[in-house]
C-alpha cells in the first residue's frame, strides 16, 4: 500500500507557481520540463507516452526501502482509480546539471484520502536523469519520508516540568539536551535547535520534528536522573542527566 500510496504522491505534484519558481538556467529548465512531462503523461494514463522519459532499468526506491522497476511501477499506476484523492505542494527545488547527468531535489506535501482519515505526508524526492540522444530520461528516483509528528499532547500538571530541567548526554561529544521551562512550557534544545517537549503523559513526552518519544527515570527517592529515548522502530536510547 505504502508503494502505491507515494507513486501517486509523485504524480500528482503540480508544476511550481511562477511566483515561487526560482530562476533556473536553460539547462536546468529542460530538465524540469522533462518532469513535469512525466507527471502530465502518468495522470492521463498515458503510459507509452510517460516511458518514453523513463529508462527501461530505471530504479524506484520507495520510503520503505523497497526497489521497484519501471514495469511495477507502470502496473501500479494501472490499477488505481481516477478518484484515488491525492494532492502536493512541490517546492524547494534544487537543480543540478552535470554535463550529461542531471539531479533534481525539492520536498512536498501528499494528501492521501482513506475512508474518514486525510493522511499527510511530508516527503522529499531525489531524481536522477541522464541525456541520450538528445533527450533526458529518468534512470532513478528516490523518495522518503520527513519526521512529522502528528500526536497529540495530553494534559498534565505542568508543576513538575521543574524537575526535568538539566543537561542530558547520549554519549560523549554529541550536543547535550538542554531542558528548561520557558512561559509554563518545557524546552528542548540541542546545539542551536529547540523544539517544545509536548506530553503523551506525566513523564513521557515528544517533539513535533521527530517520530520518537522520551520518558524520563526517577531514582528511589523520585529525583530525574535521565530519561530513555524510544524510536519508533522500538529501538531505545537511554539518556544520562549530567546536571
């Protein structure tokens, strides 16, 4: 499902505003063009007229890891139904040209429509073509998924946010996790980035720029000794509070 879902989020990404469109050489515009083709060809179906930008070895690596050929991708496009609901916001476009080979990078926002649920999806998607003939075609594509947190927080006393104020360390030499309290809310913050720590529960909580969760330990006598951070493929950080 995940396959199907992000090929069409690839689709139906619409051209750049021309308000928004950065100033990109001739060479790089002919490379846009060639993706915006890909895109017009795959939402009419045509797919003869779309595999004529694609190679016939062209790579698709999907958010999950998996690879995927040209013909998978073709039978996949196939099967979906014109009011399979998807919607993008493509921007931030870097182009680079490199002779015969050329890279495009930007970052959208799918919508995915699931019985009741709206399903979001910030993405950023890697292109690679090269030119034969005269003509560039798209030999790999690479897409993956930002960390966007969608929680949402518990209420819970904000009084005993004070204990968790402190410096955290995960090993030696990285940045240290810097909480405090500011305005009655509890901080994160390491190097230069702060995020807000929202609560899933008294002890337990998360950021919205990330997909884990931390859970703060207590010792015997209930002081805040570290924390362990939970990834969201079950995997576990444990934390020490040096201050």
């Amino acid at each position: 499902m995940r396959f199907i879902a992000c090929l069409f989020l690839c689709l139906s990404a619409s051209m750049i505003s021309a308000q928004d469109q950065p100033k990109f050489s001739p060479a790089q515009q002919e490379v846009l063009n060639v993706r915006n083709a890909l895109r017009e060809t795959a939402l009419r179906r045509d797919m003869t007229a779309w595999s004529r930008y694609v190679a016939d070895d062209c790579i698709f690596s999907t958010d999950d890891g998996e690879l995927h050929t040209k013909a998978q991708f073709i039978e996949h496009v196939g099967k979906l139904p014109p009011e399979y609901d998807r919607s993008a916001n493509p921007r931030d476009y870097i182009v680079h040209v490199y002779g015969n080979t050329a890279v495009i990078n930007f970052r959208l926002t799918g919508h995915e429509q699931f019985t009741d649920a709206d399903i979001i999806s910030e993405q950023r998607q890697t292109e690679t073509y090269i030119k034969q003939n005269g003509s560039w075609l798209l030999v790999a594509r690479q897409w993956g998924n930002l960390p966007v947190n969608f929680r949402k927080p518990v209420a819970v006393d904000a009084s005993v946010y004070k204990d968790f104020i402190g410096e955290y360390e995960s090993r030696a030499g990285d940045d240290l996790d810097v909480v405090s309290v500011k305005d009655g809310k509890l901080w994160s913050r390491f190097g230069k980035d702060e995020d807000e720590y929202l609560p899933l529960g008294p002890d337990t909580f998360f950021v919205r720029s990330d997909l884990g969760s931390v859970t703060f330990s207590r010792d015997s006598e209930g002081h805040v000794i570290g924390y362990t951070y939970h990834r969201v493929d079950g995997q576990e950080i444990h934390v020490k509070k040096i201050k």
